[in-house]
C-alpha cells in the first residue's frame, strides 16, 4: 500500500461503510476499497469494458454499498485481469485484486458462470488438470506435441494417473470439493425453481 492510500485510510475515508462484503475484503488484506473516491478512471481505461458490459466502477460502488446483487453479475467475469485500472488509478487500489476477490466470494455464494462451474467440476476436479489432454478432442494436440519430439502428454497427472486421487484429496481437504458440490447443489435447486 503506498503513502497515499495509507493517509487516506488513516483519516478514516469510508468508514461508514461496514458490510459484509467490504469485510471480505477487509479480511482479505484489500482495505484500499474504502479509498476510492468513484472517479471512474477504471471504467474509463477498461479494455473489456469497450467491449463488454463490464464497468468496473459500478462494479465496485455496489461492493462498497454491500448491494449483494453484483455477486451475481455475469459482468465481473468479463475482466481480462490485463491491470490498466490498477495502473492508472490515482489512489493506486488494486482494482483488478478488487473484482478477483468479487469473483471469489461470488463462488463462495453458489455464483459462477456455468461453464466455469463445469470446468471446475467436470475437468479440474475429475482429471486434475485445468485442460484435458486426454480423449478422442485432444488427438491433434498429443500429435503436435510428438511431431516435436515430445512426448503425447506432458508430465503431469495425465502421466501419472496415480496422482490424480492425490490432487482430489488436496481438493477435499482444502474444501475445494465441498465448495463445488455447494455450487451444484444450488445450481440444481435454481434450475427446479425456474422450471
């Protein structure tokens, strides 16, 4: 944290606001939040926000408003995490570890885009690995990497199959497991209500 931010949180800028969500932050040693003052250079120098609905500004007004409905805004994923608004914000706030941590807590609140929570489930969890190198759609790839002299699959748990209960274990044990079985619970219960 610079001077800057550092006097700013001194004075006691945006004491007032005290709300589960700024406590999450809090907690997570990103305090600077309370020192925005809204200027809105973020949204302003935001590549994604060109081309997307993301504005990160509104994005994290709401946190600081404890308005809950942003964890479930499909805008926070928008973010390419490129660093611009860290860059050229006036207060220095780390703007981009801000909607890194709005994602995170999302999740912790059963939000996540689909395709996120099928990547998590279906290939990180089950394979151990982010992208599968394995099957029948992976065929081109293990040739690309022989015709370069390597081997099909890389040294990872697709080699070591032995290592994959390892790894679900660690995800078990961090509660990573449980965290996804929470998500998909809730998942299958808003898709009940829905219908």
């Amino acid at each position: 944290m610079n001077s800057k931010t550092e006097e700013v949180l001194r004075k006691d800028i945006r004491k007032s606001y005290n709300n589960k969500l700024i406590q999450k932050f809090i907690n997570a040693g990103l305090e600077e939040i309370r020192a925005c003052i809204n200027c809105g250079t973020c949204t302003g120098s935001c590549p994604s926000g060109k081309r997307t609905a993301l504005r990160v500004r509104s994005a994290i007004k709401k946190a600081l408003d404890g308005d809950e409905s942003i964890l479930k805004d499909k805008d926070i994923w928008f973010c390419s995490t490129c660093y611009y608004c860290y860059e050229r914000c006036p207060r220095n706030i780390p703007v981009t570890d801000m909607i890194i941590k709005l994602r995170n807590i999302a999740v912790e609140e059963g939000y996540i885009l689909d395709n996120h929570f099928d990547l998590a489930y279906n290939v990180f969890y089950k394979t151990c690995h982010a992208i599968s190198a394995i099957g029948e759609n992976n065929k081109k790839w293990r040739e690309l990497r022989e015709s370069y002299d390597l081997p099909s699959l890389p040294p990872t748990v697709h080699s070591y199959p032995e290592a994959v209960k390892e790894c679900q274990k660690l995800m078990r044990e961090v509660k990573f497991k449980q965290l996804l079985d929470k998500i998909k619970k809730k998942k299958k219960k808003d898709n009940k209500n829905i219908k």
